[in-house]
C-alpha cells in the first residue's frame, strides 16, 4: 500500500507540474485523479487493495469519531451528575492477535484516546493488553472484550493484515455454490 501511496503522490504532483499551478487545490484534484486511475489499473497493478484500503482509513476515522464522542457524552455524564454508582473502575486482560508492533501501537492509542478507557501495558510477546476501563462489572467484561476485538479487526483491515467483513462474505458465498 505505501508504494502505491507514494504513486498517488508522484501523480498528482506531475498533475500539478503539468497545469502550471503548485498550489493545494490543484494537488488535491491530481491526488483524487491519481486515486482513480490506481483504482482501474487494479488490476494490471496487482498486489493490495489500495483503493478499498483507502475507503477503509476513511470509515475508521468516521467510526472512532463516533466512539469517541459516545464515550466522552458519557463520562462527561458520569462527572457532571456525580453518578458514582455506576463508575467501577477496573483492569481487563483483552487477548490480541496482531502480527505487527503497528497494529497493536494503533489499538493501543485508539484505546487510550477514548475517554474512560487507557492502555496500561502489554505482555512482551505482544499477546495481551492490559487495558483500564471505568466501567468493569461482572457482567460486562465479557463485552468489553468483545469491543476491542471489534477495535482490533478494524485496524488489522486498515493496515492490510486482515480483510473486510464483506469480502469475507463474498469468498464464503461463492465457495459454498
């Protein structure tokens, strides 16, 4: 993905040589013109996905937006009615499957930008996450588990070491004819 990253840059720089104009519009124009033509030479070009990769960076920035302010709406909930009854604050060991130092980096800070959660450690062989959260119950660590491993697939399909849910599909559905 870099290297076609790096020809999408080089494209809408000779993009913008071309026209005679250096200026951020006009890069921004060869950058989405570059993306176009990397997207139908897909196929010749061979190799990842860019194209779909780059929708996908787009969707986990929009969705960690939304968790991001659900999450701060409520711990800014919680301090403002001074509702301790429901703060039970907790550490939880969240098993990881990732094959790269980027990708646990990645949840890592993901985890410790949400409010109310903060990444405390990880295991030397970069198989656990220790993680505290306000919210620990009985009841809910098993949910909470299941919300970083949803975390964890999405950022494995934004660097490219796993594949969206849908192709998933897809592959499982056209095997099973």
């Amino acid at each position: 993905m870099k290297s076609k990253f790096l020809l999408n840059i080089l494209l809408s720089t000779v993009w913008a040589f071309v026209n005679g104009s250096l200026d951020v519009s006009t890069f921004v124009v060869g950058f989405i013109l570059g993306y176009l033509v990397l997207v139908l030479m897909q196929p010749l070009l061979g190799g990842d996905r860019y194209g779909y990769r780059f929708f996908y960076w787009i969707y986990l920035f929009l969705w960690f937006c939304r968790e991001l302010l659900m999450s701060s709406l409520r711990v800014a909930k919680e301090v403002i009615f001074m509702n301790e009854d429901r703060i039970e604050p907790g550490v939880i060991a969240i098993p990881l499957d990732f094959d790269t130092e980027a990708e646990v980096t990645f949840t890592a800070n993901f985890i410790t930008l949400t409010p109310g959660t903060l990444s405390i450690d990880i295991s030397p062989d970069l198989k656990t996450l220790y993680i505290h959260d306000m919210y620990i119950t009985d009841g809910n660590v098993d949910e909470q588990i299941r919300q970083m491993k949803e975390v964890e697939h999405r950022i494995k399909v934004a660097l490219g070491s796993a594949e969206p849910d849908y192709l998933v599909r897809r592959r499982r559905d056209a095997s099973s004819r």
